[in-house]
C-alpha cells in the first residue's frame, strides 16, 4: 500500500500533465512580463523625454491631401478619416488584385500542364521570370513604364470615344450617378442569390431524377437580366460623364492612376506565378487513374475536370493558396515605393505629422493582421467546406 | 525598406533603452566611442551626398564636421548614418544618433511633442515651386487642379495643401519616398510641378537631364528654418551644438576665415581674442578645449566660407545669400557675443 500511495504523492515535476501546466504557466508569465517591461519602459522613455503619446491626434485635422480616394476627402479632414481613406486604398487594390491572381494563377497552372508544346513552354517561362525577379524591381519597372512610355495630357491617346491614356492614367466615362443603378445593384444582388437557390434545386433535382438543368445560361441570364430590366423600370437614364481636358488634367470620367495600376499590375504578375506552380502541384497531385476512370465511364473532359479532378486538387491548391493571398496582400505595403496612397503611405505621413511613431505603427500592425486573419479565416472555412468527407 | 527600419527604431525606443540613458551625458558617451553618430540626408546635393569618391560633402556635412572639430579637434570623428525624412526623428528619440543635421525645419511640434531641441538655423529656406518652363506657367496662383509631386514625411506636404485651400484651388499629389525615384516621376512628366524646399528644387533642377528646362517659380509659400536638432534632457550638448553653429557665423561677423585664422591669433580685437581662445574662457565655461572655436574656424571655415564652398552661386546650385547672409548685409544671420 504505502508503494501506492508514495506513487500518487510523487512530486509533481514527474507527473506529465501537471509539468505540461506549470510549463504554460511559467510561460505565460514570463511573456506577461516582458509585455509589462516593453509597454512601461516605453511610457517611462516617452515621458522623459516629453513624447506625447496617445490615440488623440486622430481627431486633429490631417491637413495634408490625398491622390486617389474611393469616399471623399479633402486636406480639412480628419487624421481618422485620412486613415480609413489609406484602409480602403489597400483594401481595394489587396480585393482586385487576389480575384485577378487567382484567375490567372489557375489559367497558368493548367496551361503549364496542357499537352500543347508552345502554350505549357509560354507558361513555364512566365512562371519562371515573374517567380525570380524581387517584386519590388516589377514594380519599378511597371510604375516608370507607365510614366516614361505615355505621353502627357495634352498628347493623350484616344483609343475609342471617351477613353484617354496618358500618363496621368488611364480616363474612361462611367454613367452619371441615378437612383437607377442603385436599383441595378440591388437586382444583381438579387440575381446572385437566385443563382444560388437554382443550384441548389438543380442538383437536388438531378440527384431524383437524373435529369441535368443547364444553370449555366440561366444564371448567365438571371444576372444580366435583372439588372437590365431595373434600368429600363428606372427611366433608362443614359447621361454620362464624359473626362475633357481641362487646365493640366482631365476632369470629369473615371481616373485609374499609373501607381495604383502598377501596384496591380506588379502583384498579380508576380503572385500569380506561384499561385500557377500551387494549381499544378494540385492537379499533378490526383493520380492518373482517377483521371482514366472518370472518362471510361463517359465523361466528357471538362466535366472530368470540374467532377473528378477539382474537387480532390483543390484540397491541395488552397492552403498555399491562402498563404499566396496573404503575400499579396501585405506586399501591397511596397505601394510607398511608387506613391500609391495606401495605408502604410498615410500612417506614415501621419507619423511624421503627428511624431506619434509608436500609435503609427501600432495601427500598421493591426490593420495588417486585420486583412491577414480576416483571409484566413474565409479560406479555412472553404477549406473545411472541400475537405474530404470520410464516411 | 524604410519601414522595416523604422519598426526596428521604435522597437529599439521601447525596448535598448534602460531608464535614465540620457542622464549620462551625450558629450562624456561620444567621447566614450571616439565618434558622433550623425543623421544627415541620404542624398542632397549641396547639403549632404557623398561625392565620387564616396566623402561626405555639403553645408549640413559640414555643420557636422564642425561639431567633431568642436569636440575632438579634428572633423573626421563622425559616423554618418543616412535617415529618410520619414526615420529621422525616431532615430534621434532612440538614441541612435547623438544629432540630427539633416535639413529639419524647426517647428513648435517638432520642439514640443517630439521632445527636441533645434540648435540655432544653420539655413533659411522656403518651399517653393519647380516646373517645366513649357506649361507656360508663371506664378504658383494659376497651379489650380495641378498634380503635385512631394516628398512625403515633410512639413511640405501640409505647407502645399495649406496653399491651395487657402487660395481655393484643387491638387492632387504623388507622393513618392524616396528623392530620386521622385525626381525622376517628375522630369518624366507624371507631374505637373514638385514641391520642396527652394534650396533642395535647385539641388533638383541641378541633376535634370536639361536643367534649363525647368523654372522656380516666384512664390515661396513657407518658412522653412532649417537647423540642427538634438534630443530634450542633455542642456551641454545642446550648448555645443548650438554655438557650433553660431562659431560658424561669428567668425564671418569678426571677419575671420580659415586662411586668416592665424594672423588673426595676434589680433588686438578683445572680441577675436576671445573668440579664439586667446584670452581664454569661453572654453572653459562651454566645457570644451579653449582652441575649439580657432579649430572650427581653421579647418571648416566660417559660414560664408561653408556656404559659397557647397551651395553658392559658384556651384551647380548656384544659390545666392539672401536670408542667409549676414545680418549686417541685409541676412537673418546673427549670432549673440562669445564673451
């Protein structure tokens, strides 16, 4: 008995689970402290050396402009306001350049696999130069090919009616605002979700009966139509802003710059490469007798693509998928280097402004980690969603 | 990147620093490593650029050079570190340079809520414009609905947009970090006209590939003092920066030059003797050798001699006095008794 009891009473340093917890404890407060250390030396220096600190300044007026702007702005804004500006500057550039990569990463991959000689070498080249060279050289080189290659504008090109290209950007006219599009966007919304609810019924209908629906065109309708038919109910208006050169630019129409241009330009290139090298990866991964199965039952090649092969690569292509997406993202940081104004260029000009470096770069963090986990955390959810089921 | 280093100067803010650093004073921790870490521009002609030869050259580099001299008698006891307009404030905060001459307009931020001291103006400038004669522009007022390049991480973004909203006119600026990619943006026509510092737009125009072809135009828009800073809390060391600078200047006002300097040790002039050691004093009040002022004056010269050497009208600059000149031509430059 008393060799069972001296068993249980053993010190705990030898019972595993317990040694586990002290390790985290002892861990935890080490981190705590040295949290404590950097937050109340950094005060204590600020102090001393009479550094505000605080998140005040955000209400001050920011008094500097901004380029390009998707709400508006003006230099007698606020620091916040000028800051989400620089948010929403990233996030449209990060939003267009992911959908834009991802649909010709996947177009690469797969032409790198074609059985075609010319198409499968074109896209091993484009893979290899864009993959090796740094993306902040791209990025110089697309920003000075846009400034040094268009011409000024009073020499603007004028490709088709109400298009000019010069190096001010590219100036197209976009309709004048109406009530109407409003409704037109709500009807494409509308639109989607049909879509939706037609899959669904679509395959439930297949799976009852064995007859296929064609949800290709009728979405295809459903989306234009939608719309088209809230335009007409809307009044049909057709005015449009058309951009006329006035004084040093052009006024009026849809500006895209050269900086934010080159910024996408760089990083759709350069990630879509290995985002193209990922898709390969993934098809390459699903053997060949799934492949041979699924056309010995009949199947035409596009349905054993979209029925067999997808769903298991892609299993395989969306980790390094979502891991590409981050990349993205957070190189769109290098914006500063071609003066697009995103978010790291406001922070920064509201650092130096302000002299608030450690509020600055604090929100940087944030706003970074913000973008990185909000990814995340859709791609894992689809990730689970096509994860294979084992029954 | 840029901003990788300034992650790692606000780090080094929070985190190297023990509390009560700068009790320990600047000029006893410079003497300690034998140099002065100095924060200069990473490339302005005419105030700090290394030359062909990779030697610092410029009235900032100089000012600096006159601080060594000042400290340990010779100019060449500096450690130059190169910082954006962006890092140099940090870098001063954290203590990773002992001063900051790096063309800094004084401002009350700056002295207040940044937690530093500016010596005395070792250059009065101004923002003005710089455009391509062929817009056939002549004043700064018909700008409107312009694109403006600027240097980000100045006084002169705010100083250009405070302009146009107070004249009622639209600009839309490109804002590029770093001066040479900036520099070439403009001259490739992604803008219509760059802003900065007069001085810095000569420096600018001086490296186009046709200077002539580009004007400044007639408004300058700010007043950009231009000094030396050090950090709040160590008053010697502000001490000897500041009369590093007013050394500069005194020695003009008395009409010493560096190829005088030694004649001027005989001088009966109770004021030059003072100012050169002679009778000694100053020196010792200042907590420096007695000669630091002759030194300063015989090995970098006077202001003037700094001036015309690096940004005057000899130079590729080819920027005349005018603020700058002495107070007794018509200048801002004046600098209190060394007595």
């Amino acid at each position: 008995m008393e060799t069972v009891t001296q068993h249980s009473k053993a010190a705990i340093w030898y019972d595993p689970r317990k040694r586990s917890i002290i390790y985290q404890v002892v861990i935890l407060l080490l981190v705590g402290l040295l949290g404590y250390y950097l937050v109340s030396n950094t005060t204590a220096n600020l102090k001393r050396q009479s550094i505000a600190t605080g998140f005040g300044f955000l209400q001050k007026e920011a008094s500097f402009e901004i380029g390009e702007s998707l709400i508006s702005y003006s230099a007698a804004d606020r620091y916040a306001r000028a800051l989400v500006v620089g948010f929403l500057n990233t996030l449209l550039v990060s939003f267009i350049g992911i959908i834009l990569t991802v649909i010709l990463g996947v177009f690469m991959g797969i032409a790198r696999l074609s059985t075609n000689w010319l198409v499968s070498r074109l896209a091993a080249i484009y893979i290899e130069v864009f993959q090796d060279i740094p993306i902040l050289l791209q990025l110089f080189f697309w920003y000075a090919f846009f400034y040094e290659m268009l011409p000024s504008p009073r020499q603007a090109m004028n490709p088709l009616g109400g298009v000019f290209l010069c190096n001010r950007g590219l100036v197209f006219a976009v309709p004048e605002f109406h009530p109407a599009h409003l409704y037109m966007g709500l009807a494409f919304l509308a639109g989607c979700l049909g879509v939706y609810f037609l899959r669904r019924w679509a395959r439930k209908r297949q799976a009852r009966t064995g007859l296929t629906f064609p949800v290709f065109s009728v979405s295809a309708a459903m989306l234009v139509l939608l719309p088209l038919l809230a335009w007409v109910a809307g009044g049909m208006p057709t005015a449009m802003s058309v951009p006329e050169l006035k004084g040093f630019n052009f006024q009026g129409g849809l500006n895209v710059s050269p900086e934010f241009s080159a910024l996408l330009l760089g990083l759709v290139l350069y990630t879509a490469a290995f985002v193209a090298e990922a898709v390969r990866a993934g098809i390459q991964s699903v053997s060949k007798g799934q492949r041979e199965a699924a056309m010995s039952i009949g199947l035409r090649p596009n349905r054993v693509l979209q029925l067999v092969i997808l769903p298991q690569a892609l299993r395989v292509i969306i980790p390094p998928l979502t891991s590409q997406m981050l990349n993205l993202t957070k190189n769109s940081s290098l914006a500063v280097a071609i003066g697009y104004p995103d978010f790291v260029s406001v922070a920064g000009t509201t650092i130096n402004q302000t002299g608030q470096a450690i509020e600055g770069v604090a929100m940087i963090m944030l706003v970074y980690l913000f973008f990185s986990l909000s990814t995340s955390a859709i791609m894992n959810w689809y990730n689970k969603k096509i994860a294979l089921v084992e029954r | 990147m840029n901003f990788k280093k300034l992650c790692v100067l606000v780090l080094a803010l929070a985190l190297v620093i023990p509390a009560g650093f700068v009790a320990a004073g600047t000029l006893d921790d410079v003497k300690a490593k034998g140099y002065i870490s100095v924060g200069v521009n990473e490339s302005l002609f005419g105030f700090s650029k290394p030359d062909e030869k990779g030697e610092w050259r410029g009235l900032d580099v100089d000012t600096a050079r006159a601080i060594s001299v000042a400290v340990f008698g010779v100019p060449d006891k500096l450690k130059f570190v190169p910082l954006t307009a962006k890092t140099r404030f940090t870098a001063l905060q954290s203590g990773e340079i002992d001063v900051l001459t790096r063309n800094c307009t004084q401002t009350l931020t700056r002295e207040t809520a940044l937690g530093l001291n500016f010596a005395h103006v070792n250059y009065y400038d101004g923002q003005g414009f710089l455009i391509p004669k062929k817009l056939g522009v002549k004043s700064a007022k018909e700008l409107d609905g312009a694109t403006v390049c600027v240097l980000p991480g100045t006084t002169t973004e705010l100083n250009v947009a405070d302009y146009f909203r107070s004249h009622g006119m639209k600009m839309k600026p490109v804002v590029i970090e770093s001066t040479p990619e900036l520099a070439k943006a403009f001259f490739a026509g992604r803008c219509d006209v760059l802003t900065s510092d007069a001085s810095q737009l000569a420096s600018t125009r001086s490296v186009a590939p046709n200077p002539g072809e580009y004007t400044i135009l007639p408004e300058i828009i700010s007043k950009e003092p231009l000094a030396p800073a050090v950090r709040h809390g160590d008053d010697q060391w502000y001490d000897i920066v500041n009369f590093t600078v007013l050394a500069l200047i005194d020695a003009e006002e008395l009409g010493i030059t560096s190829q005088n300097v030694d004649q001027m040790l005989n001088s009966k002039d109770p004021r030059i003797q003072r100012f050169l050691g002679a009778s000694p004093g100053n020196g010792e009040a200042i907590g420096l050798d007695e000669k630091w002022a002759y030194n300063i004056v015989k090995q970098i010269g006077n202001y003037g001699e700094v001036f015309e050497r690096n940004v005057g009208p000899k130079t590729p600059l080819g920027i005349e006095r005018g603020l700058n000149a002495l107070w007794t031509n018509g200048g801002l430059m004046y600098s209190p008794p060394f007595k």
